[in-house]
C-alpha cells in the first residue's frame, strides 16, 4: 500500500494526494488511491540476468530500507 501511495505521489503532485487523503480521512472513506488513480498501469517486462534469475526474495517491508535513507544511501557492513 505504501508503495502505491508514494507511487501516486510521483505521478499526480504532494499537494494532490495531501488534500485526497484528507478528504478520505474527514469523510472516513478507504479507497483512496482509486480516487486520485484512474487504473493501474502494467509493469513493463523486465529481462533479468541470468546470475539474478534463480534469486527468490520472500518478503520486504518498509523498515528493511531504513538503513539506506538514515545513510544517504552509503555501503555499510
């Protein structure tokens, strides 16, 4: 859900989505980014090297990214 969120931000402003999120939370009303998203889009294909391909991530949450932003994107240990 975040991701699409912050996806919406990029495509239609901060200032869009801030003033549709909070009429979403004045008329408590969840739905929010089909309001200010018409469809979503299809991912274009992606091809993946080979060395990449047999490579399976389970899960990913938000938190797992915190490090990069608390770094500005360093290398750390």
């Amino acid at each position: 859900m975040l991701a699409r969120l912050v996806s919406a931000i990029g495509e239609h402003g901060e200032q869009k989505v801030a003033r549709a999120l909070e009429a979403a939370l004045i008329e408590q009303r969840i739905g929010l980014l089909d309001v200010i998203t018409p469809e979503p889009k299809a991912s274009p294909a992606i091809t993946l090297p080979s060395a990449l391909a047999g490579i399976e991530i389970e899960a990913g949450k938000a938190a797992d990214y915190d490090h990069l932003l608390l770094t500005d994107g360093d290398a750390h240990e």
